[in-house]
C-alpha cells in the first residue's frame, strides 16, 4: 500500500509539473484527487487492511493529497503568472505609433465673416439683434417707406409665403423696425441675418443671402458720425490706409441716401478688371433713416436722428477671400469650405 502510494505521490507531482496550462492542470487534480481519482480508490481500499495499519496508511494518503494540492496550487499561480505575461506581450500596445488625426470642422466663411463685421461694431457699442425670417408686409415694405403698388418695390423681387400677406424678408430691415418699436433711444443696434429673393441664381446672386445691416438713432447723429463708423469698418476689414468715399444712392428708406466704396482690393486703386477699372469697389449702402421711417418705428424725428447701413455678407466675404461666385458659399462642398481654416 505505502508503495503505491509513493508510486501516486511520484506520478501525480510529475503530471503536475507537465501541465501546460490551466486545462491540463484541472484534468491533473481530476484524474489523482477527483471523486473517481486514484487517490480516491486507494482510499477506499483502506477498509479492506489490518486494522492497525489503517490509521497509518490513512496518514499517508493524507500526506500524499497535500503534496499534490500543494503541487498543483503553486503549478496553477506559475501558470496564471505566465498567461499573464503572454498576453500583456500579445496585447502590448505601442505608444511610440502616430495618432489618427481627427478630422476637425472649420467655421463657414459667412458665419466668419458675419462674425468679424459684429467684433467691428461691437467696439463701437453696436449690439447684436435678429429677427424673423417670415415678415409681414407692414413690417418689410410699408414702415420702410414702401408702399403698396410703390414702383421702389420692384427693387425686391419678393418670395410670398401662403399666409396672408406674409413673405420671407427681403433684407433685414424689418428686424430695425421690430428694434426701434421695442427700445427706445439712444439705439446702436446689428442685425445680421438670411434674406430672400425671387431671383435666378448666377455667380453673384442667390435667391437666398445674408445680410448685416446696422442701425444708430440718437439726438443729433449724423452723416458725419456715419462716415467716421464706416471709415473704421473698412479700414477694420480691408487694411488701414484703405481710401474711402461716398457717393449719392438711393434707398426709399434712407435721405440722403449713399454708396460706400473702398479702394479697390484687388488692383489698390490701380483699376483693373475686378473694379471695372474705376478703382472703386461699393461694399454697402447707407444713409440717414428717412422721418417716416423714424416713425414707423415709434420714435420723433424732429427730436432723433438716425443713419442706417446695410451689406451683402457674401460680397464683403468674396471680397476678403477672393472668391468669384456666390453660389460656392451655398453648395457646402468639403472641398470648398476646407480652405477656411
Ligand atoms: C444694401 C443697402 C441699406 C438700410 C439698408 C435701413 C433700415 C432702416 C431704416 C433705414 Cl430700419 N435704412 N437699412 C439703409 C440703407 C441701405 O442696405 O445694399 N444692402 C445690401
């Protein structure tokens, strides 16, 4: 019997020790220690002895089944180890290895340059409004000195909405009514936004378009305090010793009523194709609020005065940029836009 069990004790630490891994080591403790293991049957075999040899053979077998747990924790805690390192060196991860870059956004042109024209202003206490993009006649025509049946209204070919008479603004002027009729004076206010028009589209108009116009009323503004404003503007936008001038336009809702022009950015006053060779490019309209519109928007004329101006975003960002036809600004083509960085 204690030869036997020798004999397990030698067989089952060498299975042990050959087990290659967690699965085999489980089928070592089975196949020795498990309920129909070797030891197991020696053990039941100990009924059948002496009975004063049975308390001795019992301690052996004993004996036997701690050396091999022994064996086979210590053999189980190499092999975790060891697995462990395996797939830390499998898995293993190379900090040294290049990023994947991350494709960024880029802000659209217009929205930058629509932000561009409020930092200019704002410096100079102008704040920023906005207001529906659905108008109604009284607001978009007729408080701007626009009557009904009014020639000047061919000036806008006009998208009507299907409620009575309500339409999409044809430019941003009647969000400055909505302002005049909701504040009070002294008004310095901003109001970009998206307008519409009835209109094919060819490279320098869209039928939809974003426009900033501006708005000062106080007691005793006047076309001088516009010009200094705008003088600041373009020389903000398109360098310092840009030249600047006036010229007489004409806007229902403005008298006087003016075009402000830089020096061309292109050729510096030079003439060349982009300025039609005069030098001169318009970047917006302006001019001193009419008295009916001043009251339109609730406020006395014989005690306020007020200038207005208005431009097209796409002009002044295709200006900046030197692009050559709206409809880019529109088309939100990648390949396009990844240029304004
Ligand atoms: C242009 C010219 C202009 C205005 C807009 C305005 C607004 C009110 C009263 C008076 Cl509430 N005027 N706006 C004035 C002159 C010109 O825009 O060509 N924009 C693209």
């Amino acid at each position: 019997m204690t030869a036997r069990l020798q004999r397990l004790r030698a067989d089952a630490l060498a299975a042990v020790d050959g087990a290659a891994d967690a699965a085999a080591l489980e089928q070592v403790h089975v196949s020795f220690l498990g309920r129909k293991g070797a030891l197991t049957e020696i053990l039941r075999g100990i009924g059948g002895l002496a009975p004063e040899d049975r308390p001795r053979v019992g301690a052996e077998a004993n004996d036997v089944r701690e050396a091999v747990e022994a064996a086979a924790d210590a053999r189980g805690i190499a092999l975790r180890g060891s697995e462990v390192t395996a797939r830390l060196l499998r898995e293993s991860v190379d900090v040294t290895t290049p990023g994947r870059r991350i494709a960024r956004g880029t802000r659209h042109p217009l929205a930058e340059t629509i932000a561009e024209i409020d930092e200019v202003f704002g410096r100079f206490g102008f704040v920023v409004y906005e207001g529906p993009e659905v108008e109604d006649d009284v607001t978009n025509f007729q408080m701007l000195n626009i009557p009904v049946d009014h020639p000047a209204r061919d000036l806008w070919a006009t998208l009507y909405v299907d409620i009575d008479d309500h339409l999409l603004r044809t430019h941003t002027s009647p969000g400055q009514i909505r302002v005049m009729r909701e504040t009070r004076p002294p008004i310095r206010a901003l109001l970009p936004g998206r307008c519409f028009r009835y209109e094919a589209v060819d490279a320098s108009h869209g039928f939809e378009f974003f426009q900033v116009e501006g708005l000062m009323v106080d007691e005793g503004t006047s076309l001088a305090d516009l010009r200094g404003l705008l003088d600041e503007f373009a020389h903000a936008l398109f360098g310092a010793t840009r030249a600047t001038r006036f010229r007489p336009g004409y806007y229902p809702f403005t008298e006087p009523s003016v075009a402000f022009d830089v020096e061309c950015v292109v050729c510096d006053g030079a003439g060349c194709p982009a300025c039609g060779r005069s030098g001169w490019m318009t970047i917006l309209g302006a001019g001193m609020v009419h008295p009916v519109v001043l009251r339109s928007g609730g406020i006395d004329p014989e005690r306020f005065q007020g200038f207005a101006f208005g431009m097209g975003v796409d002009r002044i960002a295709m200006l900046r940029h030197g692009v050559h036809d709206v409809r880019l600004f529109m088309e939100n083509d990648l390949r396009f836009l990844e240029q304004f960085r």
